[in-house]
C-alpha cells in the first residue's frame, strides 16, 4: 500500500513539552550576551556608534535619520530600522546605559524570531499533506497535537544550530535581517488560514527586510513564497488564494521596491568565485547550521514522494524556497555567516518534520553524540574557569595570561550560582532522556537544544569576564586616557568605526578630522595599520609620536598616539 505521508505517529508520540519548560529554555537561551558586557569588536560596536549617532540631537536631525553615518561613512549594508529601533531606546537611557537600552530592540527582534518559528512550523504542520498515517482502527496523531509537538521540535532544532548563538545577541543588522525572515516566513506559513495576521507578518517582513539593507532578498523570498502557496493544494476547510489576495502581495512587493528606490539601497553585491570557495562554503554550512542540516536532508529524503511536486505542499516547498534562497545568498555575497544566519529558521522547520520519520538507531545516534559534545563542551568551560579561580590545574591559566595578557579573575556567587543551575539541571535533563518514558517526536531535539543552551550560558557566566576583557576597546581607550590625560577632544586620521565608537563612548571625547595642532584639541589618534600612509602627511601638519596603544589579545590593532611638535599656548 502506498503511504501519503511518510509520518507514522500515534497520538502518545505528540504530547507537548510543558510550556514552562521551553519558555525557561528559551530565557535561559535569549537573555545571556544581552546583559553585563560591553560592546564588543567589531560589527557589534559598530552599529552601536550609528545608534548613537542617531540619538544625539542634530541641526537635520531627519535627513541624518535617512542617512546615518558615523565619522563620515555610511553603513555598508545600507541598514536603517535596526539603527532606529536603537537609538529610539537609547533616547530614554539615563547616562552610561546606552548600551543596555540599545539592546533592548534586538532582545526582542530574537524573541520573535522564536515565537515566529515555532508558529510557522505549527501552520505548516497542520496542512493535510503533512499530516500523519491515518489508522485503521484510530489512535492516529490528532492535527492539532502533531502540529504542536512538531513545532517544538523545530523551535528546539532552531536553538540547537551552533551559528545561531553569537550573531544573534550582537545589535547588528543580520539579527533585524532574522527576525524579519523569520516574520515573512511565518506570515506565508500561515496564509491563507488567518489572512488578516499573516498580510500584516508579510508586509512587517518584507518592508523590514527592505529598511535592514536586504530588498532584493526581501522580493526574492516574498514573491517566490507567494507563488508555492498560491499553487498549492487548498485544504479542504480553506479555499485558494484569490485574485484580491495576490493582488494586495503584489502591493507590497511594489512597495519594497520604492521604499529601496527612493531610499537608495539597492546595491550589486554578488562576488566572483574560486572553487577553493566551495570547500569553504561546504565546511561553513556544516558547522553553522549543525545538527540541524542532517536532518534537513533526511526529511527532504523521507518526504520525496511528495517533494517532486513541492510547490503543491508548502510544508516543504517554503521552507526549502527559504533554504534555497538564504544559501545562494551566502554564496553569491562573499560566503558571509551572517547571511547564512537567515537560512536557520527554513533549516530548523525541515528539520523538524524529520522527527517523526527517525530511526530510534538514529535518533539513538543523535542523543549520544549531543551528550558527549556539549558535556566535554562544559567540562572545559568548568576547568578553565576553576583554574582562574584557584590555579589548578596551572595550564589552563598560564594558557589565559598568553593570549589574554592584563587579565585578572574575579569572583562572584551570582556568576557561580547561575553557572551551577545550570549544570545541575543538564545533569537531570540527561538523566530524564537515558531514563524510559514514553516516545515524544520532540525528544531527539531536546539534548541538542539544551546542550547549546547550557554552553552558551557557560561561556556568558563564567568567561563573561575574560570574553569582555579581551573583546571590548575598553583597555585600549584606558591606554589612550592615560598617555592623554582628561581632554574632551581628540583629531584622528585612519581609525575605524568600531575605534572611533569605543573613544566617543568610553572617553566621551569629540572626534575631529585631522588637520594641524590646536589649543583645544592638541591629542591626535591614529590606527596603526594606517600609519605608514600618513606618518609623512602628519609630520608636516606639526605631530609627532608619543605613545601607542594595543588592543588586547590583537598583534595587529593598535592606537599610535600624536602630541604637536611644538608646544602650544
């Protein structure tokens, strides 16, 4: 007999993962990196010094709102909402907070993006095409129970990938990039079952992948989307898209393409290739979107039957037209993880309809990797923090003074309370995984989900210190401070944005284009790289050396300090 579904699940298999379960684990994902850190180099400071930019009151204050800058230069992924959103929330931070409200925006930008594609997943789970094996004599999975239990799957498979943890606690365009695919993948998910939720989620997604500096993702993925599930198969209790719904898409599409026009964001990209890039493209899919690519490819596999007609069955012709589009992306633009970030919410949705076609060999395979991984992960994290604390044993600390030379631990009970929690509870979830309890679809994904959660938590608790110490332009300023003393001004020439960020945050200096020593901005900073270019061109505007500064656990980025050659009055 010839199975419509590869899913055979009984309704035992679908119950759901308590609520206050994931929503912990969600917290305990999403919180850690926003809180207790400095900005960190590079991209994550950078864009903080345009939302900072933006929040000062300027004569213009509009037209700069249209077109940041900071030291002169535009953004160079033309980004706008992102920027926005930060300097809105920095206009209501008290002093020396700017940086925590800053975040808020992007904590939020990460929740939805979990919320996003949990519903996705949902939406899609339940279209009759995905639906399980129908019994002979009942206890089949019931729609609503197997959507849920698949959606939890897929948001644990989204928490998993090991790409997602840095780049989406950064305040930078790729996560407003996220978070608005994931929006657009959600409302073309749900569409045509809710239509007034789902018109909202595709406009939201398409206009702000648009103002995020992506347009022409924004049109390739929303018109490509639009086309699977106008010609997919209609469930039987909802009727087809009709010409009103295809003309009011088409809308939006025209309204990505002027907003872009008249904002001027359109841009040629695509980067020419070498085949040694294939290799490099290859090894970044692996690790950045691990575990959750395997069981992408098992699905697609599993589910053939009905993937040579994928444009009739949106539960695998979006998310793999997502995929699709989020790679070639990555691969036409330079082999950029953070493009590849916008592919993980597509990879996690295919991914999680593997779950109900796993081999208990396989998934077996699955939990005892993940086990050791993520454990001999922590062990490490736990011996490297312990050594700093006591000296035992010596390497791991000797190791730390080399490569982060200045650095002294300090300790703290929160940290160490917050750490051991977490342990402990990772400890109960391996014992409730090995221990025998009733089969759950969700169950392969929990170890994977949870181990990059504890990790992840690890390294923001216990390194926190060590990671912003070595991470931060907070010692390389303080070096700069000592050697200039107290000023409210400084001239510079060749520094970055990320540089020219850390002085007008931390030093609360004003920044000046170099020219010739003056009585109220005498102290002159430069980047090393760019010294042999204007050593000449300095030495004739009246500076000479006085000392340089080194950005920690960094050989190559340093400040060289200028004082004028001649004194002045």
């Amino acid at each position: 007999m010839n199975q419509p579904t590869p899913a055979i699940v009984a309704q035992h298999a679908v119950r759901r993962l308590p609520r206050l379960a994931l929503i912990l684990l969600c917290a305990a994902y999403v919180l850690p990196g926003f809180w207790g850190r400095a900005p960190w180099k590079s991209n994550d400071i950078e864009s903080f010094g345009y939302m900072l930019q933006l929040a000062r009151p300027a004569t213009g204050e509009w037209i700069s709102w249209l077109k940041p800058t900071l030291l002169g230069q535009q953004d160079d992924s033309l980004a706008l909402l992102p920027y926005w959103l930060g300097a809105a929330a920095i206009k209501l931070a008290p002093p020396g907070w700017e940086h925590v409200f800053a975040r808020v925006p992007f904590v939020l930008m990460l929740v939805l993006t979990l919320v996003a594609t949990w519903y996705a997943v949902y939406a899609l789970a339940r279209h009759p095409a995905a639906q399980p094996v129908a019994f002979a004599f009942g206890g089949e999975a019931k729609p609503k129970d197997y959507a849920c239990a698949l959606a939890d799957g897929g948001l644990l498979a989204l928490m998993a990938c090991l790409g997602l943890a840095r780049l989406s606690h950064e305040t930078t365009p790729a996560l407003s990039q996220l978070c608005m695919t994931a929006l657009l993948f959600f409302g073309l998910a749900t569409l045509p079952r809710h239509k007034l939720t789902s018109g909202i989620a595709i406009a939201s997604g398409m206009l702000g992948l648009t103002l995020s500096g992506a347009p022409s993702l924004a049109l390739c993925l929303g018109i490509g989307g639009s086309c699977i599930r106008a010609a997919a198969q209609p469930d039987p209790h909802q009727r087809r898209l009709s010409m009103l719904d295809l003309g009011l898409l088409a809308l939006i599409c025209l309204l990505c393409i002027t907003t872009a026009g008249a904002l001027d964001l359109w841009r040629w990209r695509v980067i020419p290739h070498e085949m040694i890039d294939v290799h490099m493209m290859g090894r970044l899919l692996m690790w950045f979107t691990w575990p959750a690519w395997p069981l992408a490819l098992w699905s697609l596999w599993r589910w053939r039957g009905q993937l040579l007609n994928g444009w009739k069955h949106p539960h695998l012709g979006l998310p793999l037209w997502f995929a699709v589009v989020t790679v070639s992306t990555t691969w036409l633009t330079g082999l950029s993880d953070r493009a590849l970030l916008l592919s993980l919410p597509a990879i996690a949705t295919l991914a999680a309809f593997a779950l109900p076609t796993l081999r208990r060999s396989l998934s077996a395979w699955i939990d005892w990797f993940t086990l050791l991984f993520f454990s001999v992960c922590a062990l490490i994290v736990w011996v490297v923090w312990i050594s700093l604390q006591t000296g035992l044993p010596a390497q791991p600390a000797i190791n730390v003074a080399r490569l982060v030379p200045g650095f002294t631990a300090e300790f703290s009970w929160i940290t160490l309370a917050l750490a051991l929690s977490a342990t402990l509870a990772w400890f109960a979830l391996v014992k409730w995984r090995i221990g025998h309890h009733r089969t759950a679809i969700w169950k392969s994904m929990v170890l994977p989900a949870s181990g990059a959660v504890l990790c992840w938590l690890l390294v923001m608790s216990l390194w926190l210190p060590m990671l912003d110490f070595s991470r931060s332009y907070t010692q390389m300023v303080k070096k700069v401070t000592d050697v200039t003393g107290p000023t409210h001004c400084l001239q510079y020439a060749g520094i970055t944005r990320a540089q020219g960020t850390a002085f007008q945050f931390y030093a609360k200096v004003q920044l000046l284009a170099a020219q010739s020593p003056q009585a109220d901005c005498r102290w002159l900073i430069v980047d090393r790289a760019n010294l042999p270019l204007l050593s000449t061109k300095l030495q004739m505007l009246g500076w000479t050396e006085a000392g340089k500064a080194r950005r920690v656990q960094s050989k190559e980025e340093g400040i060289v300090i200028f004082r004028p050659t001649q004194r002045l009055p």
